[in-house]
C-alpha cells in the first residue's frame, strides 16, 4: 500500500503542476499590454440570436442549392440509363433529348411555371385561371430576393 500511495501522490503532485501551468497559460492569454486581466467578451442575447438566425437561414440555403444540384445530377443519370438500354447508334439521340428535356423545362417554368404555381397568396382570392393574382411573378419580375433559391430548386 505504502507504493501506491507513493504513486498516488507524485500523479497529484504532477496533475497540480499541470494545473498551475494551465492557469498561468490562461491568465497571460486574458492580460492586456498593461498586465491587467481583461473581462471576457460576452456576446448579448439579441446578436446571439440574430447570428443563429442567420446561420440557419444560410444552412437552408445551402442544402435547397445542393438538393437542386443533385437533381441536375440525377438528369445526367437517366440519360445515361436509356442510352445503355438502345444501341449506340441512338445514344446521341437520347442525350440530346434528356439535355433537351432539362433546358427547356427550366425556361418554361421561369417564363410561367413559378407564377402559376406560387402567384396565388393563398386565400382563394386569385384569378380562376392561374390561381394567382400578381402578374409579377412572371419571369420572376417581383418576386423577393430570398425566393430566388426555392425557384432554383423547384
């Protein structure tokens, strides 16, 4: 027993050195030019939550736009499906129609397909063709800033 106390008290001896070490680390770490310990920076609770609120709306900006990309991506993936299903000689022909498939559905949902499906406000008070009632959301006219990246993944 008598080692073992030994032991035990070289391994406290050596963690309090560890900590007076660390300690003085912190203390030089917080001191200003003139050797006197600066307060913490604390951050008030308002900008706290404005920086969590910015963050999360980023975060969903950022996985809408990667869910979009990966949709292009699966586009890619079915053209290369059907041209593995027919003979070579139609595989062009097949690529042209998917790219094809792609660029055009993108334009005509720019030029209407937005605005039909997101003109109305929801009320039932759009016009009966349409569903919506602002003209602007046509070719995206007046549509806010932070819609842009719901079009881009619809």
């Amino acid at each position: 027993s008598a080692p073992n106390q030994a032991n035990l008290e070289a391994r406290v001896a050596l963690l309090e050195e560890k900590l007076s070490h660390i300690t003085a680390l912190r203390r030089s770490l917080h001191q200003d030019g003139n050797g006197t310990e600066e307060e913490p920076a604390y951050v008030d609770q308002q900008t706290f939550e404005d920086t969590v609120s910015t963050l999360r709306l980023e975060t969903d900006h950022v996985w809408i736009l990667s869910a979009g990309l990966f949709c292009f991506f699966l586009q890619a993936g079915f053209g290369l499906l059907e041209a593995g299903a027919l003979r070579a000689k139609n595989a062009k022909n097949i690529m042209l129609k998917n790219l094809m498939d792609a660029c055009v559905g993108g334009v005509v949902y720019y030029l209407f397909g937005y605005a039909f499906a997101y003109g109305s406000p929801g009320d039932g008070t759009g016009n009966a063709f349409s569903g919506g009632e602002s003209s602007g959301y046509f070719m995206l006219v007046d549509v806010a800033g932070e819609e842009y990246y719901i079009f881009f993944f619809q």
